[in-house]
C-alpha cells in the first residue's frame, strides 16, 4: 500500500498544499463568535453571571431533545457531576470501557469508585450490551437487601458508564434496558458524540445523565466546557444547585446547603458555545463529506485499511474518522510514516489498565478492545470551511 496515495487523498480534502501541515482536528469560527464575544465585553457580564449561559443550556436541550441541559466547566466536570447525580459513592463499582479517553475514569475516581472494565463492540468500538450482560451474568449477586453486589469483591455495582467512540453511537438502547432489568444507573459519555443519534434519539439522553464535551478538539467548542443532559426536571435543577456552590437562594445571605462545586461555565465560554451551536448543522455536513471521501477511497483500496463506517440504526457525527489496520505493526509504520510527512494521525488511546492507576482494576476478556487498541488511526476530521460557508 503506498501510503502517498492516502496522505495525497488527505491534502486533497483539507486543501493543502505539499508541505502544508494537516491537524486531526482545529475549530473553525465561522459565524458569530467574535460578536457574541464582544457582547460579553461590552456589558461586562464575562463571569458567572450572563445571558448566554442560559441561552446555551436552552439551546442545547432544543438540539439534543433532552428536556433539560445545564452547562459546566468541561466534560471531565460534567461526568464527575453525573457519577454523583447517579447516587454513586465512595467503593461502589462502575461498569465501564478500557478503550476511552482517560476522563471517564478519572471522573469515577474522583468519587473514590471503581472502575471495572467490559469489552466493546468491534462495529461501534462503544462498550458492547452482550460483554456486559456476560459480566453481570458470571459476576453479579443480589444481597439480602437486593442490593447488586460483585460476587468477588463484595462491592455494590451502581453505574455503567458507555461511551460513543469517536462519535460512533454504541448500542445504547440494549445497555439501558440492561441497566434497568439489574438496577443500575446509566451515565452516558457522550463527549465525542454531540449530534450523533441512535434510532432516532441523540446520544447522551438515554439514561439518567448524560454529559457533552466542548473541548477544544471536539465537534464545537466553549475553549473548555461541558454539558449535562437530563430527562428529570429535578435533577437537573440539583444540578444547577451543585454546580454552583450548593448555595441557597437568597438577596445578600450566604448560606450553602451541600458540599457544593465551582463547575459554572462562564458567560463568555458559553457566548462561544451559543455561536458555534449556531453552525453546527453545517460543521456536522462538512465532517460527513469528509466522511464519505474516506469511506470511497478505501473501498477502492486494497491492503487492508478498513474504514469504520457508523453502525447500523444510527447516525455518527464523525467527529474523528477512524480506519484499522492489519496488524499493530503496519499501524505503526503509517502513523510514523504520514506524522513525518506533515499529516496528523493518532492511535487510539492506550487501554485504561494499562496504566499504573488502573491495572489493578478486574475486566474481561478484552477481546475487541485490544484488537482495536493495536490497529485503529485516526484521521483529519477538521470542518471544512469551503463546504460550510457555499
Ligand atoms: C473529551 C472527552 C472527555 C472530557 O472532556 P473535557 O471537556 O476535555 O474535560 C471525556 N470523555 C471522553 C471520551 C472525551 O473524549
């Protein structure tokens, strides 16, 4: 396989010359980002306090269909904040997958719980319903309290936590009646997936909790920030009131009824967010033609190289566009081979038990994960520009 022809297809896409460099992923500000900015400015309102807060959380839930969003500092804060909202404590476990980006688990450790690790699905790479109804199979038991315990380790299972690779939704409506069939609290990671459906339904609104990343690589971005997508009215106004120090309403009193948390998005990142979710249905149809650009020209390719297509019964925003390998070491060769010669390309992440704070951590078999840790790259997915504004 002549990896020129692919980098050649790559600068083709992007518009960019010989020589030029092409990154995985870089925003593009094409609308009104600098107005609403500006308004922030002007009117001083840059902080806690500010109009395009509340228009971003309303706008959010009109885009994604839950009832309600409420805004926070970024998608690592909002799934911390979703954990808690799910009533998970300190020991409990939570079923999750090794193949993602390390927030997911740092936000389950920052409540002192634990992750276990279930396999993912070849097809989505998003934790797969069949691996976690085997798990819970062989390792679950009911107590005296019908608690859901592990049977081994005595823990309480309380949460599982999928996430949607790459923007590719996993087979979320069989996770969540998995989860209601046992008991247990669905938390989507949705980071990767804002405009990617399953059946109709955005990802993110399945369980009890979902939570939307803007970080500075993803689909749209705030500069940093998250967001938290709830069906449960209540919920989500406990999430506004710990989000924002827990502190009682009041004219001059301070008076905090929780152990409350500084994870407020400020206006001026939200004047950002509002700005950009204003030209998302353009960013979401320039990333698909990107889509189909790659999904043609290794149709036609052989070695190999096989593009991951969206799974059946949804629709993927292509935030990153992914291809497998062969083999681990024909991945490597080409990630070295398009990074020396000007086109970003990256693994995926390495597995979470892999590293030091997680080894310890119980799994199974790991199948899929690992044959998709050692053969995807991502590819160029940036927005392109041409297409949005003609
Ligand atoms: C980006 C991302 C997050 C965290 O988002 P931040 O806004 O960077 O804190 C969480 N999970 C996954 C899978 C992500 O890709």
């Amino acid at each position: 396989m002549d990896y020129d022809l692919i980098l050649g297809m790559i600068r083709e896409r992007f518009g960019a010359k010989e020589g030029e460099f092409v990154p995985l992923h870089a925003p593009t500000f094409a609308g009104n980002e600098k107005k609403y900015l500006n308004e922030c400015i002007d009117t001083t309102f840059v902080s806690s306090v500010g109009a395009f807060v509340d228009r971003f959380e309303r706008d959010m839930a009109a885009f994604t269909g839950a009832r309600r969003a409420v805004v926070c500092v970024s998608g690592t804060n909002a799934l911390h904040m979703a954990l808690m909202l799910a009533g998970t404590e300190r020991d409990d476990e939570v079923l999750t997958q090794a193949l993602s980006f390390i927030a997911t688990c740092n936000a389950i450790s920052y409540i002192g719980a634990h992750p276990v690790f279930i396999d993912v699905d070849a097809d989505t790479m998003g934790l797969s319903p069949r691996a976690l109804r085997r798990w819970l199979e062989n390792n679950s038991v009911r107590d005296a309290e019908g608690v859901l315990r592990n049977r081994k380790t005595g823990r309480r299972i309380k949460a599982v936590v999928p996430m949607h690779t790459f923007g590719h939704p996993c087979r979320i409506d069989e996770i969540a009646s998995i989860c209601e069939e046992y008991g247990i609290e669905l938390v989507e990671d949705a980071a990767e997936s804002i405009g990617s459906f399953y059946k109709g339904k955005h990802t993110g609104t399945f369980g009890r909790v979902g939570a939307i990343s803007f970080n500075g690589n993803k689909t749209i971005t705030t500069g940093g920030g998250g967001m938290l997508l709830f069906n449960d009215e209540k919920l989500a106004d406990f999430a506004k009131h710990l989000t924002t120090q827990a502190k009682v309403p009041s004219r001059w009193e301070f008076v905090h009824d929780h152990i409350g948390y500084n994870y407020r998005m400020p206006n001026i990142n939200a004047a950002l967010g509002c700005a950009q979710l204003e030209e998302i249905d353009g960013f979401l149809k320039s990333k698909r033609e990107t889509a189909e650009v790659y999904k043609k020209f290794f149709e036609g390719e052989p070695g190999g190289i096989r593009f991951m297509a969206e799974p059946a019964n949804s629709v993927s925003n292509y935030w990153l566009n992914a291809v497998s390998f062969p083999s681990r070491e024909e991945r490597d060769r080409f990630l070295e081979y398009s990074n020396d010669h000007g086109v970003m390309t990256r693994p995926i992440w390495e597995l979470m038990w892999r590293l030091p704070m997680f080894e310890k951590c119980e799994r199974d078999g790991q199948e899929n994960t690992i044959r998709l840790a050692d053969t995807i790259v991502n590819l160029p997915s940036s927005v392109v520009r041409r297409n949005v504004n003609n």
